[in-house]
C-alpha cells in the first residue's frame, strides 16, 4: 500500500435507523431499527432479497436519502449530505457516454488537473487494470471494464468508505467473479472500508470479514455472521462451503420469522 495515496479507513456507526416511503397505498416502512457498527478497514456485506432495503440503507450511508429517525455517523460525524469521503458504484455503471475512460474518472474528483490524463488519474486507472484504455468511450468496453472504470471514479477522491450497490449484478458468471478477485485486490492496495450490498451468498462469503443478514421488508438486521476463514479464500474448501452453507440457512430462517412481522 502507498502510504502517501492510500485513504484512511472510516469507522460507520448506524444507530436505530428507521426509514418508511409513501406509496398510493398508504405508509411503507422499509428499514426497522437497523443498528450497526462497521469497523475501520472492515470488508462488511449486506444480504438480503429484493426489496429488503439493503439498497435504501446504502443510499444512507451515501447521504443520497434521509432517514425518519435515527442517525448514521463516519468517525463520530453525522452524515447529513452527500461526500467526498463516502464512493459510491452502483449495478449500473453509469458513466458519462461523451467522456473517455480518463475523463469519467477524473471527473468526479475533488480537485481537477487541466483537462487531459494526470498521474494521480492514470494511477487509479492502472489500479483497476484499464492501462491502454484512457482514450475510450463506455460503449467501447465491456460491462466488466465499465465497471472497473465506475470503480476509479469512486476511489479518485481516496474515500474513507466504499459502498458497492449490488456491482456485479449485471455481470456474466466469469467477468463476476474476476471482478471480486479485483476489487479484493484493490481494497487491500487501497485500506478503505468497503460496504457491499448483495443478493448473492457466495460473494458475501468469499469477500467478506462478515455477513450482515436483512430480513424481508420492512428490513432489519436479525444475524451477522463472521467469516473466520483466511484469505486468499478458495471456493472449493469444505471451509467455504461451511460458510456458505451456514450463512444461506441463516438467511432462509430470517425470511421464515420475518414473514408475517408487523409494525
């Protein structure tokens, strides 16, 4: 890790967050008492299935939505707004179309440098493995490089935290899998602590310190799992399938107590 580039890792801290929309059928909560401490430098995911809310208390922490009561802190500092030290990718990658490679990931930064590639931009360019390809537009890369370049742009800035909203999701099985290698390669070149939220078990496991398990809607926080494997990790040990497999029963036992919730 280069000291003088690497970000200081974020410690989050959530305290009883609530959190409910309006819909045409009346009030609908989404988030339930969600109390949860991340640890500076910790790799935490967040699983749960499709409208659990995982995505809404990601958004939180990003300071893109408010919460109905409770706080969300970085290192002791409410988060109120959106900010520099708090990246963000999404599914999608969502690069501008009209701008290269180089431009998306400097786009985003703090403090921009001329208008051409500068080192600090080329440098995070190399680190996501995109060397050669400063000069392209999004439709000339593939879904993976799209997203490698989403991933730089949310690093440019050296954020405390970075929260990854389901990235792989639209991926192939390969790409998917090579991009977690990738990202687990960054986090260590890089030392921020990272919140991935997920739908997928075995990329929780094979990623993560530990599981933090959502119920279904409105979502709470009923089990986090920690992961006491070593790293690098490999899918094929019966460790892993351990893991995995406690995790999954985990998961389907929160969903059968929490079907019939009510508040």
């Amino acid at each position: 890790m280069n000291a003088a580039t690497a970000a200081r890792p974020g410690r989050l801290v959530i305290q009883d967050v609530h959190k409910a929309f309006a819909g045409t059928n009346g009030v609908l909560p989404v988030l339930w008492e969600i109390t949860l401490d991340v640890r500076a430098g910790e790799f935490l995911s967040i699983v749960g299935g499709s409208g659990c809310g995982k995505s809404t208390l990601l958004r939180a922490i990003a300071g893109l939505e408010t919460v109905d009561s409770g706080r969300v802190f970085l290192d002791g500092v409410p988060i109120t707004r959106p900010g520099i030290d708090r990246g963000l990718v999404f599914q999608e990658h969502r690069l501008m179309p009209w701008l290269t490679v180089a431009q998306n990931v400097s786009f985003g930064r703090k403090e921009r440098v001329g208008r051409g590639p500068d080192e600090e931009v080329s440098r995070y360019i190399a680190l996501v493995g995109l060397q050669g390809f400063e000069r392209s537009y999004p439709h000339q890369l593939s879904g993976g490089m799209a997203q490698r370049a989403a991933i730089a742009r949310a690093l440019i800035n050296r954020p405390r935290v970075l929260l990854l909203d389901e990235p792989f999701g639209a991926l192939d099985a390969f790409t998917r899998i090579q991009l977690q290698e990738e990202v687990l390669r960054i986090w260590r070149a890089e030392g921020t602590t990272v919140v991935l939220v997920t739908h997928d078990i075995e990329e929780a496991v094979f990623l993560s310190d530990r599981v933090a398990i959502m119920s279904n809607r409105p979502g709470t926080l009923r089990k986090i799992v920690a992961v006491d494997l070593p790293r690098p990790r490999d899918r094929t040990t019966d460790g892993f399938s351990r893991l995995r497999a406690l995790v999954h029963r985990e998961f389907f036992a929160v969903r059968k107590t929490t079907e019939d919730f009510q508040i």
